[in-house]
C-alpha cells in the first residue's frame, strides 16, 4: 500500500493511520490475482457389449485436497477387472512426490 500523495509504502497494519510522511489519509493500493489452468483428459473405450465402456482412462492436474497442486491418473480396464488410481503432489522443492497408489481388482 501506498500514501496517494507522497508515494511512500505504508505497512496494511498502519492503513488507517495518517502517513508518516506527509500526514494525508489516501491512499493507493494494488491487487493482484492469479489464475491457474489445468487440463484433464478423459478417454473411454468402447466395444459391443453390455457396458456402458469397457476401459477409461482420465489422467491431469488439479488442486487436491490439501490445496497442493496435483497430478492424477484413473484408468479403469473392465475386461480384466483392475482398477489403478494415482495420485502425486507437487512438493515444496518443486517435485512430484507419490501421495495414493492404488491397484484393485474388482
């Protein structure tokens, strides 16, 4: 945040107080956002039978759970009956850390 009339920074915990500068009370203040776009991809396969698909597979990122960026895997093969889910977080150091490795047969 800044005094409108001097320019000097002021502290957001000093905000309502005069600036120590030059006494005035206005004051400039910028905002900024961010936005973040993550793809997925969903791909089902489909051959003649009662199913409504026979294999999925869905793999992206996405913000998880816990606010992390994370990098996901489903893939769903109904012939052989398994079912795999991963899931990875970014971590502090920028890396891909595994958080939910999956495997079942149904």
């Amino acid at each position: 945040m800044k005094c409108l009339n001097c320019g000097i920074e002021i502290a957001v915990e000093n905000a309502s107080n005069s600036c120590p500068n030059c006494g005035s009370l206005d004051r400039s203040v910028a905002v900024a956002d961010e936005a973040k776009v993550f793809e997925m991809l969903t791909v089902k396969q489909n051959v003649k039978s009662h199913h409504k698909y026979d294999g999925f597979m869905q793999a992206g990122e996405r913000i998880g759970k816990n606010g992390k960026i994370a990098r996901i895997r489903l893939e769903i093969d109904k012939k052989n009956r398994i079912k795999h889910h991963l899931v990875e977080e970014k971590s502090e150091k920028g890396e891909w850390v595994v958080v939910h490795d999956k495997v079942e047969h149904f």
